[in-house]
C-alpha cells in the first residue's frame, strides 16, 4: 500500500482493513487494524485531492507543507492515509493495549452464540429453531444457502425447505466445528470453518437394521447480518473437503 510518492503522482486507494477478528483455533482474539481508503486528502475528509499534492510552498509531497513525502513526515497520520469518515461507515477499530474494544468483543461473542446455535438447531432437526437464526425480513430474498453437492438455494422459504428436506432424511446429525475464524466489518460478520461431520444416511434404522454412519468433513463460510434482533444468518456455503486416498 502506498501514501502517496514524491512529487504528489497518482495515489491508488488502499484496501479497507478495518476487520476486527477471532481466530478460534487458538481461542486468541486477532486484529483490529484500519487502513485508510486513500493516501490524500486533508484528516477527516474522504476523496480529498487525487493527486496527493504538497500545500503551496511545499516541495510536492503528500503530508504537510515543506515536507519531503515520506512516511516520517504526514502531518501527524499513519503511513496507511487518513481514516475519518471511512472508519465510522466500515467499523474499523485501532487495536488497543488490552485487546480489542468492549464492543468488538461483545460482537464476536454473540456471533458466535448465533453460529453455534444454527448448528445446535440443525442436529435437533428443529426447523422452528433454524427459522429463527435464518435472516428475515426486507433482506430474505437475498438468503442463500449451498448444501455439500447441491445447487445454491436462494430465498429464505426455499432455504428452510431444504434444510427441512436434509432434516427429514438424516436421522443423525451432529457437528464438530473447528478452525473457527470471525471477521466483523460495520453490520457484517464472516465466519470461516471446518464442519467435522458425523451422519447416519439410513433413514429406515432400526435395530434389525441398525443403517450406517459415514463421517466427512466441509469448508464453510457463514456470513451473518446485524439487525435489531441481533446477528442473523444470511448466507451459509458448505463445500465437501475430498480424503486423500493412500495407496
């Protein structure tokens, strides 16, 4: 990422990295860092002058008047550019001596409640409970959700019917979640994980014919959204991890 150069050139924008993160598979809390969106602009203002140029009677560099363009001389911000606006909109918060902020930590905790729920719900096969986690309201239309080997299913009722559908054929479910990963960003919260599997597919069980257990592990994403009754499931991806066979 860049600051701005000497002689004011063109500045490209920088990445937002205001995500505040939990990295479960240590139970460490990770960063929270922020980035500007540009390298220009006077503090507090979002898409200040393009070029990154000097004030007059300076030489051309992008921090304060006189200055020579480096890092060392940016008029009291960091090398990643100013944040204000920006960091308000997206949510980025500096790190602080004691972890990340009161809030940050109450945010990762109730996601956390949240997806551990959506899983409790699905091995009790309880679709009351998995319609409550699942996103309602003026976003349902946009609810996705893909089963290992299925095609997308898009819409809140079609996504409850499918779940219904794996619910109703899989008469034992039960998660193991690990390298759990959260990533909040302003009302959006990504969770990254391994579901570790363990399923009886012989709906007709019994004990005469007690079926079979198969075990499998997926790679997921769970994005959630924060709404006034607090963070709600959005979009669920679950793809099948292939065993390596040894010969």
């Amino acid at each position: 990422m860049s600051a701005g150069g000497h002689g004011g050139g063109p500045v490209e924008p920088d990445e937002p990295d205001g995500l505040n993160s939990s990295d479960g598979s240590d139970g460490s809390v990770g960063r929270n860092g922020s980035a500007g969106p540009d390298g220009s602009g006077d503090s507090g203002e979002r898409g200040g002058d393009p070029r990154g140029a000097g004030e007059p009677g300076g030489d051309g560099g992008p921090g304060s008047p006189g200055g020579d363009g480096g890092p060392e001389d940016l008029g009291g911000r960091d090398g990643f550019g100013d944040f204000g606006e920006f960091e308000e909109e997206f949510g980025g918060f500096g790190p602080g001596p004691d972890g990340p902020p009161p809030q940050v930590t109450a945010d990762i905790g109730a996601i956390t409640e949240a997806n551990e729920e959506f899983y409790a719900a699905a091995e009790a096969g309880d679709l009351d409970r998995l319609g409550a986690i699942w996103l309602a309201g003026p976003f349902e239309a946009s609810v996705q959700c893909v089963h290992p080997g299925w095609a997308p299913v898009f819409g809140r009722e079609d996504v409850l019917r499918s779940w219904a559908v794996v619910c109703a054929n899989t008469p034992f479910l039960q998660f193991f979640l690990t390298d759990v990963r959260i990533d909040v960003v302003d009302r959006i919260a990504v969770v990254s994980l391994t579901e570790n599997i363990i399923t009886d597919m012989s709906a007709g069980s019994s004990e005469e014919d007690p079926g079979f257990i198969a075990g499998g592990r997926a790679t997921t994403i769970n994005i959630f959204r924060r709404t006034d009754e607090g963070w709600r499931l959005w979009m669920h991806h679950a793809s099948a991890v292939m065993e390596s066979v040894e010969e």
